[in-house]
C-alpha cells in the first residue's frame, strides 16, 4: 500500500491563520471606518461605497476559506480552484481598501498588506496543491 496524501500542512495552517486575521481585518477596519467618519469630514456619497467593500469582502472571505480547507482536505482541485479565484476578488477589494478608500491611515496601509502578503503566500501553496492533486 502506497497511498500518498497529497493535501498541504502549510496551506491549511495559513487558511486556519487567515481566517483569525480576517476577522482582526474586518473589525479594526470597520472601527477605523466609523473613527474616520466622526473625525473627517467624510463625505456621505462615499461612506456606503468604502462599508460596502468591506462587507462584500467579509461575505466573499466565507466560500473563500471554507473552498481552500474543503479542496486542500479531499484533495480537489476544483474547489480549491475556485477558492483561488475567490481571492482574486479578495485582492481587489483589498487593494480599494489600500488605494482608492476616501481616507487610507498608516493603519489601513499596515492591516492591508498583511493581508496581501498572506493572499499571495496562500495562492502560491494553493497553485503548488493543485499541482499535485492534478499530477
């Protein structure tokens, strides 16, 4: 018997890792979101877009993870292909909240590239499980 597990370690700690951080994101931006809109003037037209982003990335992080363990533990690679295409829109909105959000802080810099930072590890180590699951 020379069953191999194909499944990745590495990427499973990261998805269980990216979960708690998510959560960490998702509440300090929303923080951050309300204390910038009590301190600057924030124009009302852009409060619903900025909140609206960060709550589609909140609903958009859910399928996201739950496809990455899902596909890494049964080792498939359409469920993890699609968790990968999840965190192509993940990396968009991130990269609203980095760039384009009606005011970025240190902190929003700070929290953001974390969060690219571990997006990109984790597509990588999803691509190299693919690789393997496909192989």
């Amino acid at each position: 018997n020379n069953s191999s597990q194909l499944s990745s370690l590495p990427l499973h700690i990261l998805l269980y890792v990216n979960g708690i951080y998510y959560i960490f994101y998702f509440l300090a931006t929303l923080a951050m979101i309300i204390y910038k809109s009590q301190v600057f003037s924030y124009p009302d037209d852009l409060l619903a877009p900025d909140l609206a982003v960060l709550f589609l990335m909140a609903i958009l992080e859910v399928p996201r993870l739950y496809l990455g363990f899902k596909g890494n533990l049964t080792e498939a690679e359409a469920p993890l292909g699609l968790s990968l295409g999840l965190t192509v829109g993940s990396v968009v909105l991130c990269v609203y909240l980095l760039q384009w959000q009606t005011y970025v802080l240190w902190a929003d810099v700070l929290l953001n590239a974390v969060l690219l930072s571990a997006y990109g590890l984790e597509s990588g180590l999803k691509v190299t499980a693919i690789a393997a699951f496909v192989s």
